[in-house]
C-alpha cells in the first residue's frame, strides 16, 4: 500500500509540473501571440507608409518628367526662334550688302569710273 501511496504521490507531483509546463506553454504561447498580432500590425502600418512614399515618389517623378518635356519642348522653340532670326539677320545682311554695291556702283557712274 506505501508503494501505491509512493506512486500515486509521485504521479500527482509529475501531474502537477506537467500542468505548471502546460501552463507556462500557454502563457508563451499567449505571449508569442501577442507578439505577432503587434508584429503584423507594425508590418502592415509599415507596409502603408511603404506604398505611401512610393506614391509620392511616383508624383515626384511625373513631375519631373512633365518638367523635363517642357523644358524638352522650350529647347526647341528657342532653337527654332534662333534659327528663324539668325535666317533674318542673314537676309538683312545681303539686302544691306546689295545696298552697298548698288550705291557704291551709283558712285562710281556719277564720278565717271
């Protein structure tokens, strides 16, 4: 009968640790849980900010990318507009050089040469 005492008292104190291991178990487990949900809502917090600035960098690049055509486009106009006056102050160039002959033959009939 003191062997079954034994037995029974050493089974009960082996249960009762088990439940103290179980419990502990749970209790990490909660923990671990716990920890997790935190995580996930730090993961998705951090997620929208990400998606956020890619947003903005998106912007940022239209942006510049509208800047740079219209730049682009002003290039050409003011190519274009050099081309035209440089194309006018050439023909203003010979219409004053023919001028000159001209009056310069004019001279030279009226002096006799």
């Amino acid at each position: 009968l003191n062997d079954a005492n034994d037995q029974i008292a050493s089974l009960r104190e082996e249960l009762s640790r088990t439940l103290g291991l179980l419990a502990a178990a749970r209790d990490e487990a909660a923990a671990a849980s716990t920890a997790r949900t935190e995580l996930e809502v730090e993961m998705r917090s951090m997620r929208h900010d990400a998606e956020e600035i890619a947003g903005r960098l998106d912007e940022h690049e239209s942006e510049h990318d509208a800047e740079l055509r219209a730049a682009a486009r002003d290039g050409k106009r003011l190519a274009e507009a050099l081309r035209e006056v440089s194309a006018e102050r050439d023909l203003y160039l010979r219409r004053s050089a023919e001028y000159e002959a001209r009056l310069a033959a004019k001279e030279g009939e009226r002096d006799g040469v």
